[in-house]
C-alpha cells in the first residue's frame, strides 16, 4: 500500500511538473514594450500629426488556459487592452523638459526631467522589465518565465486612481499623469531604450518642494537625507506622524505590500530653525496586487514571503504587512493616533469619492475591473479601525532594529539612529 501510495504522489509530482513547465514555455520573451496598434510604420509617422495613439501597455502576458490555471489570470485583460494616450514631446511638455539623468529601480526604467523654472519631474515606465530580478537558477531550469510573468499580478494604471484617492484622503502623491513619449530630437542618444514608449510623469521625490503648495516647503528629500537631516537638527526635527499613520493606514485600503524606505520622500516644512517633515508615499506599482494561480499562490503563502499578499476585500495577514520601516518610525505612536486616522478615512473616504477617483481611468479599463475594485476597497475601508488597533499591536511586539533601515546610509548615522527616527536625543 505505501509503494502505491508513493508511486501515485511520484506520478502526480511529474505530472504537476510537467504542467508547470508547459505553462512557462508558451512564451521565451523576458521583456517586451507596449504594443502601437493604430499606427503601421512608427518609423515614418510623424507624431507631431497626432494627438494620441492607441496602445495597449504590453501582450507579453497574454495567457492560454494552461498559464492562466498554473499562472493566475492576475491582470492579463488589463495589460493588453488597448487604451488612447496622449503623446507627450520633450521640448513643449511642462514648458520645456531636458534631461538629467537617467534613473529607475531593477523593474522600472526612468528618466529625470528638469523644467524651466526648476522643477523636477520623473518618467517611469509603465512597462516593467524584470529580467534583473531572474535569479541564476531559474534560467538554468527554464522557468524564469514565472518571474517575467509575474509582472502580470500588478495593476498597469494603479497609481493613476491611487493619487486620486489619496487626494481625497489628505495623503500626499507625486501627481501621476500618463502620456506616450514618441522618439524624438531632445531624447537624443536615449531613444532606443526610451523612445515609443508609454510613461507616468510624475512629480519628483526629492529636490525643489514647491510643487506640493505646503507651507514653508523648503525640499523634498529621500530617507537617508531625512536620517542625516535628523543628526543635524535632532529634536528641531519632527515627522508628521499622524499623516505618516494616515499614509500607512491609506496603504492597507489599497493593498499596497511594498513599502520599504526607498518608496518614501519627505517634504520638508522651514519655519524658524524648526523642521517638520511630512511623508510622501511614492512607487504604486503594487497597488491592488492580484495574486491567482498554483504557483503564485504557493509562493505567496505567509510561510515563504508574509508580506507578498493577494489584495482581497479582507486583509489576510496583517503582521505580514508591519515592516521595519514602521517599526523604525511608528513604534512609540499612541494607538489613539492609529484609531483616529483610521475614522478620518472613513470619514473623507465616502464611496462617492472612491467611485469618483476611478473615473480617471480609460472606460476600456474600468469596465474590466473598476467594480470589482472599488467594492474590495469599500470593504477594508469598513474595518480600517479594526485594522489600525491590530497594526498597533504588531507593532507593540516589535522590538527596535538593531540594524540600518533598508535605505540607510549606515556608515554615517549614529548608533541611537539606527534604533528608531526618534531615539536620537
């Protein structure tokens, strides 16, 4: 009976084996642009002759029914469904943009743009390229396409709804618009990589602070500059807390798991050799993250990556979302703060507004998903109290880090930094 039992879990691995990797074998692409659809030549076309192209954000992750068993359906429809963007060009956008550099994280390619009268503003890819993230190992077994296609789990236009609704909840955003950047003169040697492409511009999340319209806003700087800023001014700098408990709070309306210090700015307030720093969340990518499927399920269990989580109408793991970025700066918070930020969105988070920021979406892609959303958020949103107190308990058993902050310029902040933002005297 056990060699039965044996040969029949052996069989079944095999089997199970062998689906996984006709799954991953439909495509051998690792990365792929957004797809023109309404224009033949992009080669001889003179965009300036158009106000808008049709352009679906990328069909790299078009699925048969085997992929989309073993893969999940994630947000396939989404991603290849053409949408009408505007084309954007260099020389007249914001004034006038030049280039200042290039930038971006291992998935998202960038470009950093300077206006005129000095503001900063940055170009973020829509289409993610994730072949930096492929380990070794999974192309030595033919299965890098569960990394490549996991891109597919993340809502392409999330942050365009999730500015609106941080809008009306009294959190900071770094403004999103979407737009299309055709080849062209001023991009110069960075055409081939950045040319006939689908972008956000964004506002940026460090440098010049008067786009925010805060008061005395002198700059805006990323959390290692907020860490030397601190041993600075030591007590003559201050975090906003109850907007940071705000923002942290609004990230669980939106499922939003990925929220290391790299993802912050801070915009700092100026009055009278005091500072006031206030937290402004950047990088949406992982709004409303959809994980389906064998294997991501698997791999997205709390035993394995606690904080890679499915966004539902219930938050299914809440420890999994305390990370060491809110123990760092929210661990010594009263709960009072938590339960009263968690009521003001309730409060200003109406469903008249929820259903209000989703308007910003093309019609083609609301109708996909917009209902379906808007209810899941809704419904945290209905528990967000609850949510706040247990977030505080988590953060009670935490103990301070003993450890830089993932961000940290670790050779250079004291000791008593590294513990917690406040335990510098």
């Amino acid at each position: 009976m056990l060699k039965k039992i044996f040969l029949i879990f052996i069989l079944s691995l095999a089997i199970l084996i062998g689906v996984i990797y006709i799954s991953v074998s439909t495509t051998d692409q690792e990365f792929k642009t957004c797809e023109i659809l309404n224009i033949a030549n992009l080669d001889t076309v003179d965009f300036h002759n158009h106000d808008s192209v049709l352009v679906a954000a990328n069909i790299l992750y078009k699925g048969n029914t085997i992929k989309k068993i073993v893969q999940g359906e994630q947000y396939r429809d989404v991603w290849e469904t053409p949408i009408k963007a505007p084309i954007a060009f260099l020389d007249t956008l914001k004034g006038g943009l030049q280039i200042i550099d290039e930038g971006g994280g291992q998935q998202t390619h960038s470009l950093k743009l300077k206006a005129k009268n000095g503001t900063v503003y940055t170009l973020r890819s829509v289409t993610k390229n994730p072949e930096p993230l492929i380990p070794e190992f999974a192309r030595t077994l033919g299965i890098e396409n569960i990394i490549v296609d996991g891109i597919s789990a993340q809502h392409p236009y999330a942050a365009l709804v999730v500015a609106e609704l941080a809008q009306k909840s009294g959190v900071l955003s770094t403004q999103p618009q979407l737009l299309f950047l055709p080849k062209q003169s001023r991009l110069d040697t960075y055409n081939s990589k950045f040319g006939n492409r689908l972008y956000l511009l964004e506002q940026e999340d460090s440098g010049n602070a008067h786009w925010t319209k805060l008061p005395n806003a002198w700059k805006v700087v990323d959390t290692e500059e907020l860490q030397l800023l601190k041993m600075d001014y030591g007590k003559d700098l201050t975090v906003e807390y109850n907007f940071l408990v705000r923002a942290r709070l609004f990230d669980l309306l939106i499922g939003d798991w990925d929220r290391h210090a790299k993802q912050w700015g801070w915009i700092i307030q100026k009055n009278s050799g005091k500072l006031l720093a206030s937290p402004l969340p950047c990088d949406r990518d992982n709004a409303f993250f959809k994980i389906e499927g064998l294997v991501p399920t698997v791999i997205s269990n709390k035993a394995f990556i606690p904080d890679l989580q499915n966004f539902e109408k219930d938050i299914d793991y809440l420890p999994g979302l305390v990370m060491d970025f809110d123990t760092y700066f929210l661990r010594n918070i009263d709960e009072k703060i938590f339960i009263q930020e968690a009521k003001y969105l309730q409060t200003n988070l109406t469903d008249k507004a929820i259903i209000e920021a989703f308007k910003v979406w093309p019609r083609e892609i609301y109708d996909l998903n917009g209902e379906e959303i808007i209810e899941k958020i809704a419904e945290r949103r209905s528990e967000l109290v609850e949510y706040a107190i247990k977030f505080k308990e988590v953060l009670n058993q935490r103990q301070p880090l003993t450890k830089p902050l993932k961000g940290s310029k670790d050779n250079e902040i004291s000791p008593k930094l590294i513990k917690c933002f406040e335990c510098l005297p």
